[in-house]
C-alpha cells in the first residue's frame, strides 16, 4: 500500500509549525549560552516528541504541526553538529567528545521516558485529527 502524496494544508501545517519552532529555538539559543541550551532544546523536543508519539494516535493537521513542525524545527541536528566541531576545533576536544555522545543518548532516553509517561491503560488516545 502505498502513501499519498502530501497535500497543501498538510504542507502549511509542518511549514507553520516549522517555522514556530524554529523561531522559539533562536530565541532560547541567544537567551542562553548555545552548548548547554542546544542540549536542553534537543532534549526537551525529544521529551516532547515522545510524549505526542504515544498520546496521539490520528496522524492530521495538528500532528503534522506539532510533531514534524513544530518539534522539527525546534530541535535541530545542524546546531549540534556545528558546536561540536567548534569546541573540537576551539581546544576543547573532550567536551566536544561529550557533547556528541550525551545529546543522542539523553535525547533517546528522555523520549522513551515521554512514551511511558504518556502511556495510557488499555491503548486510549488522544486524538489530534486533521
């Protein structure tokens, strides 16, 4: 079986969402000093992905904007990649190690943490339709 191709207002939903999140990260970013609130950003998206993967069970609009949208454009690989080869680079070839080992370990342990903590008894969901 296979998939339909996106349509128009599922686009604008990610797109919406996306630039959200994205927005929402540059401000916590200069809010705070880019290493450790790159960590928190990507590890509270993660939380928060998680969370959605397991109370949402309608894949529509409002997932769309929250899950790969929102979340999407909230975490962000790209700033990861670059601080790490910065503190490589920078003399700090320990931390950069650090950093690229604990962000994906804490960012795939806080998002199963968000699924079992999202988890309901009997398989109920929220829904979050188009």
């Amino acid at each position: 079986m296979s998939t339909p191709p996106p349509t128009l207002p599922m686009l604008l939903a990610v797109a919406g969402g996306g630039a959200t999140g994205a927005v929402l990260r540059s401000v916590l970013t200069d809010a705070g000093a880019s290493v450790p609130a790159t960590l928190a950003i990507n590890v509270a998206g993660c939380l928060a992905l998680g969370v959605l993967v397991a109370r949402v069970r309608t894949r529509g609009a409002t997932w769309l904007f929250v899950g790969p949208g929102l979340l999407g454009g909230f975490t962000t690989m790209s700033a990861w990649a670059e601080q790490s080869r910065t503190l490589a680079l920078g003399g700090s070839p320990a931390l950069a190690a650090l950093y690229v080992v604990l962000t994906p370990a804490l960012c795939v342990g806080v998002a199963l943490v968000g699924m079992r903590l999202a988890a309901r008894p009997s398989g109920a969901g929220t829904e979050a339709g188009a």
